[in-house]
C-alpha cells in the first residue's frame, strides 16, 4: 500500500476499483423479478375480480335498502329497477355496476317497496365474470327480497 491507502498494483502502478454490478448478476436479478412477477400477477388479478364482485354485490344491497328507507321516508312507492348494467331507484341517477360483473334479476319487470316498508318480492343473482384459467368463476351472490315484511337478504359467496 501506498503512503495514501490506495492499493498498488504489482507493476506499481495504482489500481482503480471498480464498482457497479455484472451481466450476469443483473440478468439473474431480472430473472428472479420476472419469476416473482408472474407468480403474483395472476393473484392480484383475482383479486381485483373479487373485490369488483363484492363492490357490485354491496351496491345491489344498498341500491334496495335505499330504495325501501325512501319509500319509508317520502310514505311513497318507490321503484327500483336493472337497467342492463345500472341500477335505478325512483327518479334518480343510475348506479353502474363494475364490468366484471353480471346481475340477473328472477323477474322480468321492476320491484316497488311501499310506504309500510314491504315489497313486491324479488330474486337478484349477483356473479362474476372469471379472467382465465384458474380463476374463482364460480362466484355467485343472491339477494332475496321478502314482499310481506321488505327484508332483503343475501346469501351465497
């Protein structure tokens, strides 16, 4: 060693160090992000699915609770319908549903909820469109509407 730290080299001349990574370490660390990647992707894709399905589902329910409290509210009729993708409450904006998505209703026509918080009855499915292979596709929701008493229930996943 030189009187100022540095390494000589043995022609005597002083050595430069070098810093920074090699091919082959990058190309191992690019590999080890591309396995980790594509193990993880398929996952956060099923996940947004089902939170997608649960949104949609939520809003269904709250779509009918809202629709009886107004009823309830105003001592009116209140009506509510599917609308292809959207939902509609009385004279009101329509909800649009997530895309993946699917609400299939057990009746052709719209539902009312009455003044004393009763209904006329109806079925809801709720289900998920799945993403490919290996996808939850399965997923189903159903939500009841009792006409005597107005109760909404839900049921399935």
């Amino acid at each position: 060693m030189s009187g100022t730290g540095s390494p000589i080299s043995p022609s005597g001349s002083p050595r430069q160090r070098m810093t920074g990574f090699t091919l082959i370490e990058m190309l191992v660390t690019l590999a080890v992000a591309g396995l980790i990647a594509g193990i993880a992707f398929p996952r956060v894709q099923n996940s947004m699915t089902a939170m997608e399905f649960r949104m949609g589902a939520g809003q269904v329910t709250e779509a009918l609770h809202a629709a009886r409290a107004e009823a309830i509210r105003t001592g009116e009729p209140v009506r509510f319908a599917l609308e292809g993708r959207t939902l509609v409450i009385g004279n009101g904006a329509p909800i649009a549903l997530p895309e993946s998505v699917t609400v299939t209703a057990g009746q052709d026509v719209p539902i009312s909820f009455y003044p004393d918080g009763t209904a006329e009855p109806a079925l809801y499915r709720i289900g998920s469109r799945g993403s490919g292979a290996g996808s939850d596709s399965a997923r189903e929701r159903r939500i009841t509407v009792f006409g005597s008493t107005g109760y909404i229930a839900e049921s399935g996943q």
